[in-house]
C-alpha cells in the first residue's frame, strides 16, 4: 500500500511541474508573440454588391460588376468568361 501512495504522489508531483513549466512556456511565448507584427491574414477588401446575371451558355450565375458583358440586339447580355462569351457569339 504504501509502494502506491508513493507512485500517485510522484505522479502529482510530476504532473504538478508539467502544468508549471507548460504555464511558464506559454507566458513567455505569448510575450514574443505580442511583440511581433500581426501576421494574420487579412481578408480581400468587400466588393460592393451587385446583382446576380445567368450565364446564357453555361448557367452560373455572375456578378455583374465581375462579369465580360456584351451587347446583344441593344441587351447588355454577362458570361462568366471570354470562353462562354465567344461560344455565344459563335450561334
């Protein structure tokens, strides 16, 4: 019994020392830490919003402000891309 008590207070006691060296640890890292510049990625500034437009070849639907446009018997007609818009000048 006493092989037992002494095992379960050497573990305590380890446990105890892991728990202050892990909180020392982190206390200095987070000093560093602060003292570097953020390097968290920043996100892309927002785009203003814009109306949706369907693709007329390929279906998706894109933003007009992101969108190649032409014109189409006067119809401002959008696509996705330079592919789609000359698939669709090829009917």
């Amino acid at each position: 019994m006493g092989e037992l008590i002494a095992v379960l207070f050497r573990g305590l006691i380890f446990l105890f020392l892991f728990l202050l060296v892990r909180s020392l640890l982190r206390s200095v890292f987070q000093g560093f830490r602060s003292a570097l510049p953020d390097s968290t990625p920043r996100r892309p500034p927002a785009v203003p919003t814009s109306e949706l437009k369907r693709d007329p070849v390929c279906g998706t639907y894109v933003s007009t402000a992101a969108s190649i446009t032409g014109k189409v018997n006067g119809e401002t007609v959008y696509f996705c891309s330079p592919e789609c818009r000359d698939r669709y000048r090829a009917r």
